[in-house]
C-alpha cells in the first residue's frame, strides 16, 4: 500500500483531509490507498443509514477550500485551493480558455458548452443539455465534451441538485451543477500561477506528492497530475 489514510467519518473530515493532501481521487486507483473510496467504512460507502462521501462532496465542493470535478482519470476527485492555481495553470498548458479557442484547440461543441456555463455563471446538467440541444435526436457528445472541460480545469462541479419527496427530503442521484473556476474564486485567484510555465507547476506539484507518497514511484504520480 502506497499510503494508509485516516477513516473519514464526517464531512469535515473530507474537507480536511483534501487540505492536507491537496490532491484527492474519489475512486480508487493505480497509487494504493490514495482515494476517498480507500478511506472510507463501509456503513459510510452508499450506505441507506449514514451519510458518506456521496452525500459529503457537493457541501465540501460548497466550501470554497477545493474545487470538485472529473479531474483524475476522467473519474472524480478533488484538488485544495492552495493547490488550484498551479493545478489549473499545468492542465491548461498556461492556456485560458479564450486564448485556447483563439489557438484553434477547441472543438466548437466545447465551446458552446464552456460559454453558456459562464453565462449562467452555475447551471444543472439537465437545463445545460436542454439549452445546446444535447437530447434524444439533438447533438452528440455532452458526457465527452463536460468530461475534457473538466480533466482541463476550465469547468468544474460546485454542487449537486436533488429531487425531493413530499417531506423535502432529498433522494435520488444529485444532479450536477456546473460552473468555473473562474465564478467561484476569481481570476486572479485561479490565474495566480499563470507567471509560471505549465512544466515550473508540474514540478512543484510533484514535489509535493513526492512527500506525502514517498514510495509511490514517480510515474504514478506524473500520471496522477497528467489525468
């Protein structure tokens, strides 16, 4: 096992543990014991009787101490907020999102999504999909397209909507809420590492990681920060 994480019995928990590490995957993968998943018990683990991380990570995206997305593999997990400019400055290869479209690097559809997302400054899966045209017999693509926004930083999950029964009680899968960076801390804040190159954040990262996973090998990692 590369690490062995405290068991999260709370929200605040998850919140600092993602503080203390900076870089955490939802799921379990490749670098042993190093997800929310790993450290997780059971009964916390989509458990009918206690809350766990599935009800936790729309609250503590809502903390501001992190941002919350697709950002490990395609798959879910968080990055702190001490972390997010440098974060952000590598997956976008220093690039912001206007500079990248203006490049010729971004697929229209991409776009489309990306700037009705700014416009709403936070908007649902279901009204986002409605509003491009993303149904049944309309275009193609919408989980590729909001997955790439997300593994480049430039969109990210802020909460979770649910459906309530007639108690208001919340059930069901929450359905994302989407929004940038950008709305949630400024862009001074998520461009305050924009003075150094991608590679310069890459390393610092690393670095970082390399501490707290000191046998994990380092290709892991450099994977890890690649997505």
């Amino acid at each position: 096992m590369d690490i062995r994480l405290p068991l999260l019995r709370s929200e605040k928990d998850l919140t600092e543990l993602v503080r203390e590490l900076g870089f955490l995957p939802f799921f379990q993968n490749e670098i042993s014991g190093f997800s929310i998943e790993d450290c997780t018990p059971p009964d916390r683990w989509f458990s009918p009787d206690n809350d766990g991380p599935w009800e936790w990570k729309g609250p503590v995206a809502q903390t501001k101490t992190c941002i919350y997305g697709k950002l490990f593999g395609k798959k879910a997990g968080f990055v702190s907020r001490e972390w997010m400019p440098r974060f952000c400055n590598y997956r976008r290869d220093g690039y912001d999102f206007e500079a990248r479209w203006e490049d010729q690097l971004v697929p229209y559809q991409d776009k489309r999504v990306y700037d009705r997302i700014c416009e709403r400054t936070a908007i649902e899966t279901g009204f986002l999909k409605s509003d491009l045209n993303f149904r049944k017999g309309g275009n193609k693509g919408f989980d590729t397209i909001i997955t790439r926004l997300q593994m480049q930083t430039y969109v990210i999950i802020g909460d979770f909507v649910y459906h309530r029964d007639k108690h208001f009680r919340p059930y069901g899968w929450g359905v994302s809420l989407y929004t940038t960076p950008e709305a949630v801390f400024g862009c001074d804040e998520v461009n305050a590492a924009c003075d150094e190159a991608p590679e310069e954040s890459r390393d610092a990262m690393l670095a970082h990681l390399k501490r707290i996973l000191p046998r994990t090998e380092e290709k892991k990692l450099l994977r890890l920060l690649r997505g």
